[in-house]
C-alpha cells in the first residue's frame, strides 16, 4: 500500500481542496478536465496536462484527478506508474520546476536551466547524486505574466534569473 491508498478519505479531502490553495494550475487543470466532460477514458490526456503543468505527479496531484474524474485512486495511480513517460514524485528533497512555455522561453528560462544545471550538475530531468534537488520543466504553469517562473518546492516563483535560481539552489546543496 503506497501513501495514495493508505488515508483515502483524508488524502480526497485534501485533494479536492487543493486548488483553493491558490495554485492557479488546478485551476487550469481543472478546466482542462472540464473540457474533457470529467470523462475517464480522459485520464491519460489528464496526466499529460498535469504533468506539462507541474512537472511531476505527486500523490496530491493524483488524488485532485481521481476525484475530479470519480476514478479510484488506485486506477489513475496504476496508470501513472504503468508508463513510463510519466514521472511521479521525483527522488530530490527538493524540486526546482522550470516553466520552458513560449513566454518563460522567451524570457530566459532556457538560461536558468544551464545555469542550475551547471550549479548542481544535472540535467533536467535529474536529480542530484546526494538526493537533495531534483530539477524538472514544465509547459505554461499560467503564470505567463511574471516570466519566466520557476517553481520551488511547490511555490511559484516570479521572474527567475539564473542567479537568483542559482541562490535557491545553493541554499538547498
Ligand atoms: S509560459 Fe511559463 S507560465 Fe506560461
């Protein structure tokens, strides 16, 4: 039994309440899944989107999508670990997230990428030998108007620099 199964009736709760976090990227999500009527043989598009949108699948995550779809979680959660294109909580202590959509593009997050790739010798996708970051990319997190935004540890970060990305990580290694 992983945590995803362990408290349902907590975990649904908590879900399902994720978005009035403030998060506006369940929000998105949600319209997303709106789009597709709720429907399950939506899932796998779902994940997608969650994934493009946070860069990972975290049991949170799967448990907001299994509730909005009324799918067990043991469902969504076998699929997301069935492929392997889907990437479930990554291994770091930390994670930096990336936003790579056009605006944040066009605004340098491909240059805060190298510079903490070069910081922590990792590339995306990876994380660091001591297990303490994991670096990640996302596709358009709706925060277009302050790119290019990084996210760390789940907070959505304004206007990133490669310095300023480097400071965090630093301070995380
Ligand atoms: S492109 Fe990065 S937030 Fe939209």
């Amino acid at each position: 039994m992983n945590a995803l199964t362990a408290q349902p009736q907590k975990k649904k709760l908590q879900a399902a309440l994720a978005h009035a976090s403030g998060d506006k990227r369940f929000k998105i999500l949600e319209v997303h899944m709106k789009k597709h009527q709720f429907q399950h043989d939506a899932l796998i598009e779902v994940l997608h989107k969650a994934q493009e949108l946070f860069g990972f699948l975290d049991d949170d995550l799967l448990l907001f999508i299994s509730y909005k779809l009324k799918l067990p979680p043991s469902r969504v959660y076998g699929v997301a670990t069935f492929y392997h294109f889907f990437t479930l909580k990554p291994k770091g202590e930390h994670t930096c997230v990336v936003c790579m959509g056009t605006a944040c593009y066009v605004k340098g997050a491909d240059k805060v990428i190298a510079a903490v790739s070069e910081h922590a010798k990792i590339k995306a996708g990876e994380t660091t030998p001591d297990n303490k970051v994991s670096l990640l990319t996302a596709r358009c997190i709706g925060a277009c108007g302050i790119a290019p935004a990084v996210v760390y540890d789940g907070t959505v970060t304004p206007r990133a620099t490669p310095e300023s990305a480097v400071e965090q990580i630093k301070k995380w290694m």
